[in-house]
C-alpha cells in the first residue's frame, strides 16, 4: 500500500508540472561574467549583453517602455507588466534592474526581466 500511495504522488507531482500548475521558480541572481553595471557600460555593450543596473526609472514613455538612469547616464528600459510583480516605484524609488541589452538600429535599451527596489 505504502508502495502504491508514493507512485500515485509522483505521477501527480509529474503531471503537475508537466502542466504548468505547479511553477518552478529560482535561479541566479547576481553579476555576471559580462559584468555592466551602468547605464554607459550598457550603451557600448554588445547585443543580449547581460546587465545589473541600479539607479532610478524616471518616467513612463508608454507600451512598458520607460525612462531609466544612473550616475553614468540614460537610456529606455522595457519592464513587461507582469515583471513589476506588484512592485510599485516613484522617481524617488533607487531600483536594480537585471536583463539585457536589445540593440535594434541605432537605439539601444534593456530589455528588463526582473527590478527590485533597493
């Protein structure tokens, strides 16, 4: 019996995350080998460049696209809605943001996958 009750768990355990149901959520979060750290650094940085910055969202320029900077710099930020997970920021709020570089033509921004607030 107690043979039959431990694979009825595992087989549910599966098919719960083979569905989605039960997430799985973790990782590292920390510098990375690239190791940009500021705005400037971002701006000369190769495409998918991984990026930590910290430093202040300064406004909202529509389609989760914001305004972002630092002591080094400025630059756009894209924070997808369901990324801010709750978070709620002013001008005042000093965040990290962590993800990476997007260069499309002339323009670079962070494609943003996770913020905090310092």
């Amino acid at each position: 019996m107690k043979k039959l009750s431990l694979g009825i768990i595992a087989l549910l355990s599966t098919s719960l995350f083979s569905l989605g149901i039960v997430a799985q959520e973790g990782g590292f979060i920390g510098p990375t080998k690239d190791n940009v750290t500021t705005v400037k650094m971002a701006l000369e940085a190769e495409d998918n460049a991984q990026v930590t910055l910290t430093g202040y969202i300064t406004s909202a320029l529509g389609d989760e696209k914001y305004h972002f900077k630092d002591s080094s710099g400025e630059m756009t930020v894209d924070i997808d809605d369901d990324d801010w997970n709750g978070l709620k920021v002013t001008p005042d709020t000093k965040v990290i943001i962590q993800g990476e570089v997007d260069i499309d033509g002339p323009n670079a921004k962070i494609d943003v996958n996770t913020i905090t607030a310092q």
